[in-house]
C-alpha cells in the first residue's frame, strides 16, 4: 500500500509513554505528528517535471487582527482534502498558502491600533499561520508569499511596467510591446483606415516625428495598458484621501461620517476594457459556476445597439459646431419616436454649455447634491427621484420633435457616452422620472403600455413611430440601425458597462509606483532599480492636495530627474497574479521561471468566495492575458475549476432583559426565551416591581410580542390592576461560547457580565433557554467561534470533518457546536476498531490492547471495505465532502457490527480517511506497523466483484404461506434450489414429514412448495 516518499519521508513509529494509544488520545497524537511532519518537510512540494501535477489554490487571506473564526477555514479544509487525496493519487501536488497583506483592511486595523501596519501585519500573519498550522493543513511554508514583502512585490511593481510598456493592438486583439506602436507612428502615424481623418486623433508619420517629446508621450498614454487620466474620485477632506465607492454611504464617509465630495484628481487605470470579449469568451473555457459566470457577464455588461446624434436648440452662445450635437448610446434605435426627454450625467462637458440663465442657480444646486454622492448610491434602485431641467432642448432627427433636456444622478459620466434618451412608456426608470416632473408620455406600444407602469417589451406592434409603423419592435431595431447610418446621424456601436479599472489609491500601505513624474511625463523606473521599496515612516497621515501619504515625504518624493509618484496600488494588485508565484517563489532573476509556469500550468482547483467575481477574479483573468500575449506565460486564464464555498453563518443567541417603564428599581431580571408570553410570568414581574410603577391605560388584553427594534414589549391586561405598567424586554447578544446549545451557562454568563452578577433569572425547568438567530458571523454579535478552542477541546480531526459533515461545501449553513461531538463520537468508534476499550495500560509497546489480526476478510467485511472506497471516492472527486463523511460512518458501524479489526480491510480504509483526518489515521498507520508515512502511500483500488450480489434471500412459502427465508446463490439451478430448500429446518418442520409435490422456483423472486 505504501510508495517511495519524493518530497520528505517521515519514520513512523508508535508513541512510547502513555500506553500503545488504547484512548484515542487525540492531543497527544495530533501535537506529535504536527511536529514530525514539520520536522520531516513531509509537505515540501518540488517542481519534479517528470510527475503529473495537480496545482490547488485557495483564495489567499488578508492577515485580519481577528485571527480566524469557524467560518473561515471552511474552503481551505475542503481545498486541503482534495490536496491530499490528489496526493494519494500520485500526483506532484502544489497546495500553497500565503498572505494578501497590503491594502486597506491592514492600514485600517493598523490606524486603529495606532499601530505600523509593517508590524500589525507581521503579527497578525503569525496569529494566523498557528490557528491554520492547529487544523493540519498541508501547505508548504517554504512557498509562502506575502503581497507586501519587498520580495514579492519587486515584481508586482516588473508586471505594472510591463503593462505600461504595453498597448492593446486592435488589429491582433493582443497586448504588444509599446515600442511596435512607436515604429508604427514614426513610419506610418496614425491615420484612419476608412472614413474622415480627425485632427487629434489622426496624424502623419511627419507629423509625429515633429512632436514634442511630451505630446508623443501625451499620446502613448491614450494607448498604454496602464495609463495615467484625471477622472472623478470621492473625496473626504477630513480624512484628506480618495475613497472607493463602498466606502461612502449616503454622501459621507463610512468610517467617521465625514462629508464627500466629487473631485476630478489624476488616477492610475488598467484598461481592462480593451479585453472585455476575450475575458467574455473565456467564460466558456472554464469550469466556473452559472452564477458566478453571469456575475462577470453583468459586470462586463456588453451590449449591441447604436450610437445616435442629435441637434440642440440651445440658446447658450457657448456652443460650437462640435459641442452643439449630444450624442447618445442606446440598445433599442426602435423606440426613438418614444423619447420624451434627454438625460446627461451631471458631469457632461456639455452642462456648463447649454444651461439657460433661467435655469443656472438650479442646476449649480443639484450639482453641489450629487457631489456627495458615490457612483453605486447614484445606480441603486431608491424611491428618491431627483434631476434637474437645465433648460436645453435637443432635437429628434426625424420628425424634428424638440426635446427637453435634464441631468439626473442616476446617469453616469462613465458608461456609454453619459447621455441617454429616455422612453417613459417602454423604461420604468423614466417612467417613475417623467411621472414625477410631469413630463407627458408618448405611448408607442398600444395596449401593451397600461398608463399604471413602463413595458421593456420587444413584441409590441409599434404605433406613432413614422417608418416604423407597423414592425415588430424586435424587427425594427435592425430596420432602426440602418437608417440611422444611411442618414448620417449615427452608427451601429457595441459598449460596455464595464469601465477600467482604477488603479491607484492616496494611501501608505501599497505597493509603490515605479514611476518618476518629470515635466508631466511619466517615466518607469528600470527593472534592475526593482524593487522600489516602500518608505518606512514611525507616522503617517495624508498628503497635501489631496496626495497619499508618500508625498509628505519630500526626500522621498524628490529625486534628480523629478518626482515620484505618491499614490500607491490597490490591494487587488498582488493579487492579481500570486499563483504564479507560488510556481516559483525564490527566483530573484524572474516573476516566474518559463519552466516552472509550463509544468504546473493553470490552477486546476481554485476555491474562493463569490465576493471576489469581480474585484479579484476578473482582474486576475486579465493580467493573465497581458502576461500570455508578451509571450512571459502559456495560458491565458489562470484558473480552470472554481468552486465558491459558501458562507458558515453563526448562530447567534439571546437573552431577554427586563425592565418597567418609569421603574426606579435597579433589579435586573432575566426572562427565559419559551416564557416570553407566560402569563404567569407576567404577574410575578409585575409582583417584583410592585410600588415602583406608575398608571397606565394598557393597549390590549393579550401579551403583544413586537420585535421591532430588537425590543419585546409585553402589555399586560388594564383589568389586572390599576397600577399596572407595560415592561420591556430587551434582546440582548451573548456570548455561544458561554451557551451548550440554547442551555446558557449562568454562572459563566454573571463573569462575562459583572454588572448583572446580582441579577435574578426566570428559568423553564430549572434551565434558562436562550433565543436563537442565525445572522452573520461577526464578533460584535458575539457569534464567532474560535477553531483553536474546538481544536483542543476534540482534536483538528474532529473539527475538519464536522465543518464537512455541516452541509455541501458550496452552501451556507448555520454553525453549531453542539453537533461536533457526534462526529467526535464517531471518531472514537472508529478507534475502537483496532483498540480495545480497557482501562489498564499495557506494560509497553502496543499491549493487548490492539485488536488487529492478520486474518483473512469475510465477503460480507470486504463488501462494507469496496463499497466505503467506492462511494467515498467518488464524493471526494465531486467535492461532496458531507455525504463522504456519511460513509465513513456508516462503513464504521458495519465494520464494528461485524466486529472486524482485520488489517486487510482497516488498512485502505486508513487511506481513505487520511486526507480528511490525517492525524488519526496517521497514528493508526504506525500502530500497524508501517514506517513509511501514510502521506505517501497509494489511494486504494475499487474492485467491484466484492460488491456485486452474488446471493439473494428468497422467501419460502409453503401452500402459499411464506414461513421462512433462506439465502441462496443467483445462478443456483432448480436441482440445487431443491436441495437447498429440503434441507432447512423451518421447512422440514412445516413439511410435517410429507414429500412436496412440486417446488416452485421463480428465479429473482421467490419459492414455493406445494404439499
């Protein structure tokens, strides 16, 4: 069973001291092997070329303060068991682990602590590496990356250049080196291949040679994969940085709640836009959930349909030819006789341009409102309408129509062209803005258009829609998009929802730029001046004109040739690109040996939050791309199976505090959850409280429980007494910790909460029951749970396969505590198959205590063995971890019904439980005898003629009364049959001495005789 250690050998030995291992001892066995597999290197993974490779990934953590609670581990168990089974499967696993340690979750907690985030996040990563070493994982420490060690990001920083290097060749529909484009522009420039040429955007081979060098560079910008634009940020004054759009609620900042506001400042961008098809059509390569693909679909957001201009009848004299036109994107040409009013983005150039005079007090107010707010308040779908006329009217450009034209938040600048034509009667959105500003409604779809609500629909007959009459609507967008472009007033277009990616923060903790700011042309550092370390600073706070905090650095920031740049990446950076890292983690000369990117190739498993579709994944997928188009990687998607765990929610619980209204009294009591509505409850509170009430006129008879709040109000009846006062029950958070199931723990619950050591408790049943409610796990609802207590209150083991056996991997569940002893329960059943329960130590060695015999398997013992390897495999293959631990336990209980301890069938099962509980089985391993580590042996083979049916119970009847069953073979003949049959005792029995007169076989059925 066992095979040649490659990567590290370990020399299994049964424990001396403490007796053979007759108590499932599991502290003792999981600290031992803890060490010796460490000691060993049993987990060091070598790029060995000449073995298959199996690469698993989990979505790396940030290094929280908080350490870990039951919830997180859940994806990195179920990736450790694949790991390891791979691994008994023969394959070279690569099963890394390391840190996201930059961004702004480590600055944050840093700030909070008032701590360095240099020194919180090695701290933290500490914390973290003990609670994950405790649950026995097998990750290869040797590997570990670190987002923020210079190390690491010296080439984050070689990649970012690459990108800067880089521009998107339309043509190729590929990343290329910058330097193609330059050959290109100084012998052929850049002129239109058909159509007008445009002065700036077009030019000569000429002229581009008799540019200056910052327009040339001005211009490559425009084409470089990471560039450098002014675009609107959120900015906080009182925090003095730029704030994602998550980061702002209702106009102020999430953090202190302090004012934003828009403000345009210059941003680093990847352009992650010119890959939108490909990272489209890379969907279908991988083996990613439905949801988690249609996720990228609607962030991507591509769409057909056609851009259209319209005239304006402004009467500002601002307007020129060129801005005298408003462009408008739209996916449905159909409903252009339906527009009844033009929407801009509040920061359209063309605002300031067509605003009338009467309407310029208005709209400068409703531009300050929309200043404070942040892009995803402006899209979310809310009650609040707003908008403001700016007094202009654009114009239809086939029945002449004038059209009024007004800004509203919930257009944005960045999508499309940052105006829309709005069609109330097909729109809901439009609809509810035309409702509330009065606007009239052309009805364009007939009866499908109810007057009550907007109709999205495309198979409506169009009415008053002049050449269009008459069409179906799906019909006439085509019909539509062709007249628009025979008319000279538009073209077929295709957009994105999607918008490059911001790429630069006004924070310390990042990585920084490796550029060098000169007369305002941005120049990169050269890789061998890589890495640019981050500065360390004892203090740092934010920069002036809104600059991150690098630009109080003026020895820093000034060098010879100019100024560095002192905005820093965003956390997604090094994350973007860390498993192949992981390929090749100690290679100072490259980001990642050719060699070693070939072999271990893309991530065959990847397992990771729903959290991450976006900010992560899609990044990830791009760079990806980048990297394969320059030749530097063989893949263009990293990742080819993604599982998303879901979430372990907790499972918070409550007590019920009561108080009296105008009460004077300071006796704290404590009502047990099932007697909320108890009427005699209820007297006896009020008997407590007696001479400290006032008179009150209650609202109602009966008890009346509200929620609302997180308040219980309970009214008590006005005919019980004169004197009597509504009280209060108050639903507070206590800590699970200090709860056995719903059984709070009062003494523990009185030193958790000194204040109410003197508080009296209204038990049921001499227990006082708690309320439960699952909510999010989180340490302010006092519902976490540590796993380091768990580990050492029933063993890694234990905790591992409890977290599997909660529910399908990919599913939410509640936690509870309470149901790990039965999985804890089964793991000592299944010691009890090669220990026999005694409470005398053996003198030395195994003692008599071990049970196992060499003796040869029954077919009813070799049955349970195959079907376990087949039924356990199989679920491990398909990631359904829950119903594999089912087998175990249900292969255990027959294994100790057939009270078989035999070698031959308790070593594969050993296997076979080793990638969930790899202590357990590791010490079982050595007790039996084997010096190579179980880590190492072969996964055991299924052979199905031990399972097949070779034998069916038959019922017996005798003149059509069944008596008995007797087990027979199933190619048993009629002779054989008889003979059989004739010889058992139930049936001589009935028989009565009698000779049959004829016995009935029915092959697969039944028998009968007939006498």
């Amino acid at each position: 069973m066992s095979k040649e250690d490659k990567t590290g050998s370990v020399t299994n030995s049964p424990p001396t001291g403490g007796g053979g291992g007759m108590e499932y001892d599991f502290r003792r066995i999981e600290k031992n092997w803890q060490q010796k597999w460490k000691e060993s290197k049993i987990y060091k993974v070598e790029n060995d070329f000449s073995r298959p490779k199996y690469y698993v990934l989990d979505m790396f953590p940030y290094p929280s303060g908080a350490g870990l609670h039951v919830g997180h581990p859940l994806g990195y168990i179920a990736s450790d068991i694949y790991s390891r089974y791979k691994r008994l499967k023969g394959f070279n696993v690569l099963h890394p682990m390391g840190f996201d340690s930059f961004g702004l979750p480590a600055e944050q907690y840093a700030l909070e602590t008032g701590q360095h985030p240099a020194e919180t996040t090695k701290k933290n990563i500490t914390t973290f590496k003990s609670q994950l070493d405790k649950i026995g994982f097998c990750y290869d420490w040797e590997r570990e990356v670190q987002t923020s060690d210079p190390k690491y990001y010296k080439w984050t920083q070689w990649i970012f250049l690459q990108l800067f290097n880089s521009y998107f060749c339309n043509t190729e529909k590929k990343a290329l080196p910058i330097s193609l484009l330059i050959k290109k522009y100084e012998t052929k420039g850049a002129m239109p291949k058909a159509g007008l040429f445009i002065p700036g955007k077009h030019f000569t081979a000429e002229q581009w040679n008799s540019y200056s060098k910052k327009q040339q560079k001005e211009i490559l910008m425009k084409r470089r994969l990471a560039f450098s634009a002014y675009g609107e940020v959120n900015w906080c004054e009182a925090l003095g940085t730029v704030l994602a759009n998550d980061e702002v609620v209702n106009g102020v900042s999430e953090r202190g709640g302090h004012p934003v506001e828009k403000r345009k400042m210059r941003q680093w961008y990847l352009r992650i836009t010119a890959y939108a098809d490909r990272l489209l059509e890379g969907l279908d390569k991988v083996d990613f959930s439905d949801s988690m693909k249609e996720m990228q679909r609607n962030w991507i957001g591509k769409s057909e349909g056609a851009e259209i201009s319209f005239e304006l009848a402004a009467r500002s004299s601002q307007l020129t030819a060129k801005s005298s036109k408003l462009l408008v994107y739209t996916t449905r040409p159909d409903t252009i006789f339906g527009v009844d009013f033009m929407v801009l983005a509040p920061e359209h150039d063309l605002v300031a341009q067509i605003t009338t005079a009467e309407q310029k007090e208005e709209i400068e107010k409703y531009l300050h409102y929309v200043k404070s707010r942040s892009d995803r308040e402006r899209q979310a779908e809310v009650k609040q309408i707003t908008g403001c006329f700016t007094g202009a009217y654009a114009i239809n450009p086939f029945d002449g129509r004038k059209i009024p034209v007004w800004i509203a938040e919930y257009v944005l600048a960045g999508y499309g062209t940052g105006a829309i034509m709005a069609v109330p009667c097909g729109d809901q959105r439009d609809y509810l803005f035309a409702r509330h500003f009065n606007i009239p409604i052309t009805n364009i779809i007939g009866d499908h258009y109810s007057g009550d609500e907007a109709n999205p629909t495309k198979d409506a007959i169009l009415q008053n829609s002049n050449f269009l009459n008459g069409l179906l609507m799906k019909d006439a967008i085509e019909v539509a998009i062709k007249k628009i472009e025979e008319a000279g007033i538009g073209k077929r277009k295709v957009n994105y929802k999607m918008r490059d990616a911001g790429f630069s923060r006004q924070r310390y903790w990042g990585e920084p730029f490796p550029i060098i700011w000169s007369d305002g042309i941005a120049l990169p550092l050269d890789a061998e001046e890589l890495p640019l370390d981050l500065p360390h600073v004892d203090k740092y706070g934010p920069g002036p004109s809104g600059e991150g905090p690098l630009a109080n650095l003026v020895d820093w920031v000034n060098v010879s040739n100019g100024k560095r740049e002192t905005s820093t990446m965003p956390g997604y950076a090094g994350s973007s690109w860390y498993f192949l890292r992981y390929m090749d983690p100690h290679n100072e000369k490259e980001f990642c040996s050719r060699q070693a990117s070939d072999y271990w190739n893309q991530v065959d498993l990847y397992i990771g939050g729903t959290e991450h579709a976006v900010g992560h994944l899609l990044y990830s997928r791009m760079w990806t791309k980048v990297l394969y188009d320059l030749g530097l990687i063989g893949y263009d998607e990293p990742y080819k199976k993604l599982v998303n765990q879901g979430m372990i929610q907790g499972s918070s619980r409550f007590v019920y505090r009561v108080t009296v209204q105008n009460n004077t009294n300071k006796q704290q009591l404590f009502i047990s959850f099932n007697r909320l509505e108890d009427k005699q409850v209820s007297d006896l509170i009020f008997e407590k409280q007696k001479g400290v009430m006032e008179d009150v006129t209650l609202e109602s008879k009966n008890p009346d429980v509200s929620d609302s709040n997180n308040h219980v109000s309970i009214h008590e009846s006005a005919n019980a007494r004169d004197y009597v006062d509504a009280y209060v029950v108050s639903k507070m958070h206590v800590d699970v910790n200090i709860v056995d199931g719903v059984e709070l723990d009062i003494e523990a619950f009185k030193k958790w909460k000194p204040e109410y050591t003197n508080a009296e408790f209204i038990l049921e049943d001499g227990k006082y029951i708690c309320g439960v409610e699952v909510e999010k796990m989180s340490k302010s609802k006092y519902n976490t749970v540590n796993p380091d207590e768990l580990c050492a209150k029933y063993g890694a083991d234990t905790f591992r396969m409890y977290e599997m056996f909660l529910g399908p991997v990919e599913m939410s569940k509640p936690w509870d505590t309470k149901g790990i002893e039965g999985v804890h329960r089964f793991l000592k059943k299944f010691w009890r198959l090669f220990f026999k329960e005694t409470k005398t130590p053996p003198s030395e060695g195994l003692g008599e205590a071990f049970i196992v015999t060499d003796e040869q398997p029954t077919p009813e013992e070799l049955k349970v063995l195959h079907t376990a390897i087949k039924k356990i495999e199989s679920d491990t293959e398909r990631f359904s971890f829950n119903t594999a631990v089912s087998a175990f336990m249900i292969a255990t209980n027959e294994l100790a019904d057939l009270k078989c301890h035999k070698r031959s069938v308790l070593e594969p099962l050993l296997i076979l439980l080793t990638p969930y509980a790899p202590h357990i089985a590791e010490e079982l391993w050595a007790q039996l005898g084997n010096k190579v580590s179980i880590l190492n042996a072969s996964y055991p083979n299924f052979e199905e003629k031990y399972v097949k049916e070779n034998s069916k119970a038959y019922p017996v009847a005798i003149n059509g009364k069944t008596r008995t069953e007797i087990s027979i073979a199933l190619d048993a003949t009629q002779q054989q049959v008889e003979e059989i049959v004739l010889k058992d005792t139930v049936v001589l029995k009935w028989l009565e001495g009698k000779q049959p007169k004829k016995i009935i076989y029915v092959k697969n059925k039944m028998i009968n005789i007939v006498v």
